[in-house]
C-alpha cells in the first residue's frame, strides 16, 4: 500500500505555481525498485486507467519523493488528480488512491485598492473595512476566492470567516514579491452576498523594530480576485476595483509591535468609494503552511494586584508564548480593558516591561455591553503573563484563554531521556521554535525588534529540521535573503530587509544563505532550493571575494562592516578576522558542495581549489606550527575544527585545547552564538562525548541546563538572561525567549538518539546514538520523507538495550560503542549489548 501522496510536500494543495510540480508517497512495506504515476483532469479517467495529462509509464527508480511531473504543460487554475503504483523487490502495490492538486491564478484582472486615510511615522490610523455585494442566481459548480495584501487581511463572506489563515498574508520583501492566498469558498456562497475584508497595518505599514512605522508603504492595500464557475460552464469574476466600498469603524489601530485598540460600541458605517493605486509588486502564490492558531492555553493562575482606584489581576499562563488571548466578560457600555503582556515578572512580582523597549504590547478593548467575547487579530505578543485593568468583578480562569499562533509547521521530531532538566531543554527548545517562526524566523517575539536575523536561522536551521517540516518555512525565507540582496551581491543581516539595517550581515550572518539551503536539501533532499539560487548564491560568493584581501575576510584595515563577532559570547573574544575567514572557507566549501549536486562540474573543482586556498591562509596566519589557534578561544577552536582548517595530525591537539579551556572554565562554555551551534559536535567527533555531556548536564551559567533550574520554558538571547547574584541583564537586549542557543538539540538527536543523515532526505542514514552523561534511556524520533525513523536505547546494569525502526525504502548504517558497523533495511531492529 502506497500512503500520504503529496504535491510540493502538500496535500492536496491549492494553488500551487503553475511550473511542474513534484510528487511524494510513502511506501507501507520494502524496499521500492520502480513506481508508475498517473495524472488525469478527473478521478473516473484515473478509474478508466486513462490519464490525459501524464502516465509516467513502469519507471525503474528506487525514488519515492520528489519526482517531478513531466506531462501536459498545466494551465493556470487547473485541477489534476494523480495515484501511484510501486513494485518491491517483493511486490507490487495497488494504485492508490487518488490525491489531487489545483494550480493558482496568473491572470489577475483585479486592481489595488485602499482606504482614505494614512497613519504617520509613529501613529497609527483606523483599520478600514472593504465590502461588495453581489448575486449569484444558477448553480454553482465551485468558487475560489484569491486574495492578499500589502499588510495583513481577515476575509469574511456572508458574516463567516474564509479560511483559517492568521495574519495573512505575512512578511515578505515588499518591494519584490507579495504572496496570495487560494481558498476554496464554494459552500459559503449565497444568492445574495456580501464579501467583506478588514485590513491592518502589519509590517507594510505599522511599526517595524525601533524604526517606526511605514518602511513599505503609508496605508494597507487589498488585492482581491473571486471567481465563480456555474453549473452551466459560465464564469463569473469579482475582483476589486473602484466600485467597491469602504469604511472605517470599531478596529481603531492595530499594530503588531504595539497592540490592538477596539471599540466595540462603533460599527461599519458611512461607507465611501475606495482608491485605486497602482503597484508593481509581484503578486506570487503561498506555498508555505499559514501561520495558525495550534493550541489554546488556561491559565494556571490569577493574582489580584490591589490598586487605586480599582485592582488590576495578573494571569499567568505557564508558558512563554506567542501569540494573543481571547477575552470573555459581561461588560457594560463604555468599559474599557487594558491588557499588558510580559514574559517575567521582578523581583516584588510585577510585570517587567523594561525589555520590551519601545513596544507596548498592549491592547484596549472599549465593551459595547453585555456578553462578549474578543481576540485582537490583527496583532501577537510574546508572554506567559498578562495583567488586566477595568474589570469590574474578579475574572475566572474562562475569562482569559491564550492562542498559540506560529507557522503551521507539522512536528516531526521526539525526544525524551531519563533526565526531565534535559527533557524541559527539549520542550524549551520547541517552543522558542513555535514563538519565533510566525513567517519569518525572527530572533524574539516581544521587543521592538522581531527581526529575521540571518544568522539566529543559520544556527538553529539544523535543530529546526529535526524539531518541525521546515522545508517549506526555509525556502521562503530563503527567498526573502535573494529578495533582500544587495548590488553588489552582499547579502544582510535581517530578511525581510527594506534596509532596516543598511549594511552587510557580515561573517556568519550574511553566511545564512548558503547555510540554509544547503541544511535543508540535506534535511529534504530536494535539489531545487539550491538550483534556484545558485546564480544569486555565486553573487554572494563574488562579494566575499571581492572583499576580502590574500583570501583573508574582514581584515584588519577592511572597511566595511566586519559583522557581530561570536556575539554574546561569555568571557571570551575570538578575533573578527578569524571568524571572517574560517567562514570565508566554509562558503567556498560549501559552494563547491552545492556545484557538484547541481552537476556543475568545472565551478565544483574551482570553489574547491579556493577552498583549499583560504584553508592554507587561515593556517598560515591563525594556527601555530604545534597546532594552537591564535585568541586560543573556544569558538577559534570550534571552527577551525569543524569547518576542517586545522593542519592534517593536528585535530587532536586542537580538541585537547579545547577541552583544556572548557575544564578550566568549570566544565563551561563561552562560546556566543558563532561557536556554540558546533561546539559538542567538534566535541563528539574528536571522541570527547563525555565533555560534551558535561557541558550539556551543567547547571551553572552559561549554560543550557542553569535557565531551565530557574523555571525557564523557552530558550533565552544570553546566558545571563537572569542570575541569582546580578539580576536581570542589560534590559536594551534580554530577550527570555531567542531560539539561537537551542541549536544544541541539533546535538541532541545526532549523538543522544544517534539520527543522522547520510544521503539527502534520508534516504540513507545512520543510527549511533552514544549512551553517556549519567543517562539511562533515550527515545525518540524523526518523520523523514520516506517514513518515521525510531531511535530507544535503556541501560540495565551493564547491558544496553537498543531499539530501532527503519521506514520502508530506506538504508540505514548501525553504528554502536565497540561494534562494527552494520547495514540494515526497512523493519524494527532490537540489539543488546
């Protein structure tokens, strides 16, 4: 049995870009030698066995995901269905049953439109509201609804909201591209009916870190496209232009930074004709899971804070989170709610807002009386407290509730072990993922500052693909750096840019965009992230060539931006030069790397040679005849190890160093954020798992283990987030939840569990967990695209049990302490040693 089809790793999508898609299946059983695919314009010619767009024919291929469609030429806003068959090495499927997809709308026919009035740089103005009323009169056989913004749109058709999307149609480089959204409103169609959209600011024009507001442009825009299919085969457009309405009403700012203001008393009245505008956007179909509400949150407790003229009450959640709540009280006419939201309270247990800087993250709702219930949607904070002011009898449990809102990425990964400290680390690790993955991989959620810092991504890509499907996340995001490129090929330091930071990323940041892509074709296997970008990936490598001097990057006379340094590194400083450089060489090796999977034979040797050239340079200036690497940091060490610059014989001298230092330290780090993502990986591979167990199991900062002692339920930006005898740190940068140092469960499932690819997408892979650190068991695993890979070890005295599961059409190599290594297929394997 074939199982889980997906077009573009989606099921069943709509609106898919019109270019050949690509199709995936899991297999139930064995190991796949040849499959035939069919594609039809209906699931009866499927039935018939006579597909008219494509028939694959018996094609002889071990390949499962990631086979392209290579039939009819598809047209714009058609829909094909597709099944697969498979032949084993021991049999042959069934075809399965049919899944389909429907390509998106090219032809645009509707015109921008926006309300009369404008914000200004730090004021906000109403939300508009946009209507049209029409007629339907004959049968319908389907309708969709294309729509998007520039800002952030909710659609309504005939009072019931379309589609479930949060904040659509998210951030993007707005002067580039814009993506839209296909939803499928066929069943909510009347005779008579109303369609209506509200529109916010968002990051087109509301407030973007400390800079203000309106970097994009000075008001939100609706872009918007219904089309009707009758019965009878008519078609009906509705599309926006100048004969819709508009009007401003209950919704009187909303600002993602800043917070929601609502009065309910007001209505949608006094509507007036829209403006037109013209824009030269490209308006590009989503692909990407929309960010959602997951998960909705009780609180777990409700403090009153006695308080003139009236008590404010204090809810906790339990959990940082990101997100908004949903409000429940009787109100009277008038009565105004204040809601304030934070991730700590101080020392005397009161809300701490000073790390917020500039934002507020407030919201105001003005109760038009009686019953009501309100979410501001148009706005997330990140908390796990909020205080209420201007209620008028003491709240209940019901009357606050907190929505979990992130990019809708399925989880993939479990692990859990014997030690809950290191269990918690697992779940913080997580949930910082969850909270800064709302479209863009920001660095925090709170502050005036909610960036998609270039080099926060590149350290946690790899724990994010073990974590979540991220693969659709990263493209667009990787798309995002391309969009936010600069002339001369650099590449900056936050994307989505609009030149919030004007300048270059800078060693390790600006790094990200070969860094993510290559991570996720190895995570996914799909070849198309990399061929994509290749052209504007060789710009960036141009840049570091062409700014560098005798293959040295930022050296030290170089003026321009010599990037952030291990940032936020403890005790330690590991000179610009030479992280410039060792990831000057990191670059080359890893354009080499993507030339070759491309084919691209002659740039493959020519990347490699520069590589070996930058290698020598950083040995010739930054490691000692016997092996030390100049600063003698721990992150010198970390990268000149893992990134393979250290002269041949001479790892273990460099580990020895740096394990000297670690111990020295008390079994601690102060790597920042350059150092620590490789910092138990070079431990691991210079057969020093046992330190890199210290490390992990310490519980004296710095470190991962001291801010889960303190009730930490996400990862925080600095080590010293908060300590016993200092207090809160620098409250200008102290973001208690910043996912960056939980790349360590990267770590965790390579060494603990043992899962680590071999071939892209796990096709092969190997299983070699490394039992230590005073555990007694592990468990988890990983949803791969062929399948669940399972992973469980258990000591008992001194026997170790282990258990693994192989997904059908697949390889894995079994690697365990003191035994050679095995090659096994699909099936549960349970080994004792």
């Amino acid at each position: 049995m074939l199982l889980d089809l997906r077009t573009n790793r989606l099921t069943n999508p709509l609106g898919i870009p019109v270019h050949p898609p690509t199709l995936s299946w899991r297999l139930e059983s064995g190991q796949q030698i040849a499959y035939q695919v069919q594609v039809a314009t209906s699931p009866d010619l499927l039935a018939q066995n006579q597909p008219d767009l494509w028939d694959s024919q018996r094609t002889e291929s071990s390949e499962s995901v990631w086979v392209t469609y290579q039939g009819v030429p598809l047209q714009e806003r058609q829909t094909a269905f597709w099944r697969v068959r498979a032949w084993t090495t021991d049999s042959e499927s069934d075809w399965s049953e049919p899944a389909n997809f429907e390509t998106a709308l090219e032809s645009w026919q509707a015109q921008w439109i926006g309300g009369t009035l404008a914000g200004g740089p730090r004021t906000a103005a109403p939300c508009p509201a946009f209507k049209k009323e029409f007629q339907t009169k004959k049968p319908i056989a389907r309708a969709r609804l294309y729509a998007t913004a520039l800002g952030i749109y909710q659609a309504t058709l005939n009072g019931q909201k379309v589609g479930d999307h949060e904040l659509a149609p998210g951030w993007t480089e707005y002067k580039k591209r814009v993506r839209f959204q296909t939803f499928d409103v066929t069943d909510q169609l009347k005779d008579a009916n109303h369609l209506e959209f509200t529109l916010a600011d968002g990051w087109y024009s509301g407030h973007i870190a400390w800079r203000g507001r309106e970097l994009y442009g000075d008001r939100p825009k609706l872009l918007a496209q219904l089309e009707i299919e009758y019965a009878d085969g008519q078609t009906e457009i509705i599309s926006t232009d100048e004969t819709w309405l508009h009007a401003y009403g209950p919704n009187l700012e909303s600002d993602i930074l800043m917070g929601q203001a609502e009065d309910a008393r007001q209505s949608y009245d006094h509507w007036q004709p829209v403006l037109t505008f013209e824009e030269t956007v490209q308006v590009v179909p989503s692909q990407e899971p929309p960010v959602r509400i997951t998960q909705e949150i009780i609180p777990i407790e409700i403090k009153e804070i006695p308080q003139w003229p009236a008590s404010r009450w204090l809810f906790d959640l339990g959990q940082n989170m990101v997100g908004r709540i949903r409000l429940k009280l009787t109100g009277q006419p008038g009565q105004t709610i204040t809601l304030r939201y934070v991730e700590v309270l101080d020392k005397n247990g009161k809300i701490y807002t000073e790390n917020l800087r500039s934002a507020k993250q407030t919201d105001y709702y003005t109760c038009k009386g009686g019953e009501e219930i309100w979410e501001p949607v148009f706005t997330f904070h990140g908390f796990r407290y909020v205080e209420i002011g201007g209620l008028n009898t003491p709240p209940t449990e019901e009357t606050l509730t907190g929505l979990v809102l992130h990019s809708d990425i399925a989880k993939t990964g479990e692990f859990e072990c014997s030690d809950p400290l290191i269990n918690q680390l697992q779940q913080n690790i997580d949930w910082g993922q969850r909270g800064n993955f709302v479209d863009v991989p920001t660095d925090c959620p709170q502050r005036d500052e909610r960036l998609g810092w270039t080099g926060d991504a590149q350290v946690f890509v790899r724990t994010a693909a073990y974590n979540r499907d991220v693969n659709l996340f990263f493209r667009k995001y990787v798309q995002d750096m391309e969009d936010a490129q600069f002339e001369s090929g650099a590449i900056p330091c936050v994307a989505p840019s609009n030149n919030i930071i004007d300048h270059e990323g800078g060693p390790a940041w600006a790094d990200a965009f070969l860094i993510c892509p290559w991570e996720i074709y190895q995570t996914y296997g799909d070849q198309e992230i990399l061929s994509r970008h290749y052209p504007a990936f060789q710009r960036y490598f141009q840049f570091l060539e062409n700014t560098s001097r005798d293959n040295r990057r930022c050296y030290p006379d170089y003026e321009g931006f010599k990037g952030f340094g291990d940032w936020l590194s403890h005790e330690a400083n590991t000179p610009i030069e030479i992280i410039g450089t060792a990831f000057f060489a990191h670059a080359a090796d890893l354009m080499s790397r993507i030339a070759g999977v491309l084919g691209h034979s002659a740039d493959q040797a020519n990347y490699q040679a520069r590589y070996q050239e930058i290698r020598q340079t950083f040995q010739d200036h930054f490691i000692t005849p016997d092996g030390l690497v100049a600063s003698g940091t721990q992150t010198a060490y970390v990268l000149a190890l893992h990134f393979g610059l250290v002269r041949d014989g001479q790892a273990p001298i460099a580990v020895q160093e740096l394990v000297l230092d670690i111990e020295r330290r008390g079994d601690r780090l102060s790597t920042g954020f350059v150092g620590t993502p490789y910092l138990c990986h070079v431990l691991t591979a210079g057969g020093r798992t046992d330190v890199a167990y210290r490390l992990l199991n310490q519980k004296r900062w710095p470190s991962w283990l001291y801010p889960v002692t303190k009730g930490a339920t996400t990862i925080w930006e600095r080590w010293d987030g908060w300590t016993e005898e200092n207090g809160f740190q620098d409250p200008g940068m102290n973001s208690f939840n910043h996912y960056a140092y939980g790349a360590i469960g990267d770590w965790m499932y390579r060494t603990i569990l043992g899962i680590d690819l071999i071939e892209p997408g796990y096709k092969k892979f190997r299983l070699a967990p490394q039992p230590g650190g005073g555990l007694t068991q592990a468990q988890g695993s990983l949803e791969t695209p062929y399948g669940r890979i399972e992973s469980a070890w258990k000591r008992e005295g001194e026997t170790t049990h282990y258990t693994f599961t192989i997904p059908p059409n697949t390889t894995a190599e079994i690697t365990l302490p003191n035994c050679p290594t095995e090659n096994r297929n699909s099936g549960t394997w349970m080994i004792q040693q």
